[in-house]
C-alpha cells in the first residue's frame, strides 16, 4: 500500500453520496489533510486525517451507547 505523503500525482476521487443534487468530491492533500466539496463548486471543507477517524469513532461510540440503552429499557 502507497502512502498519501509518497504520492507524486494529486488524488481526488468522486463519492457515490449526493447532497444537493451534487456528488461529494474529497480532494488529498497530502498524508495530514484533505478537503471535501460538492463536484462543480469550489468551496472546500478541510479535515485532517486523525480528526476524521476521531469523529467516526465518537459516533460508533455513540451507536453503541444508544444501543445499550435501548436493550436495558426492554
């Protein structure tokens, strides 16, 4: 596997998710960062990398939780 920051070519792929009739594009920017738009527009929503599986991990977390709690209200 190829890591980000080894790349020379710039790295963006097109989602299959739709918000507002426009398909999300995640552009890499490099191994720490990367940003997301919607395909035609230019505004760019930066992330890091760490901030994203932080967030994915806080909401399986939540998941659970809730799941918790709904098997002990049964």
């Amino acid at each position: 596997m190829t890591k980000v920051s080894e790349r020379k070519t710039r790295l963006s792929f097109e989602t299959d998710a739709i918000v507002q009739r426009r398909n999300i594009i995640i552009d890499v920017d490099n191994g720490w960062h990367g940003s997301v738009r919607l395909k035609g527009t230019r505004h760019k929503f930066p992330f890091s990398w760490q901030g994203l599986y932080e967030w994915a991990a806080e909401q399986q977390a939540r998941r659970e939780r809730v799941e918790r709690k709904k098997n002990a209200d049964r």
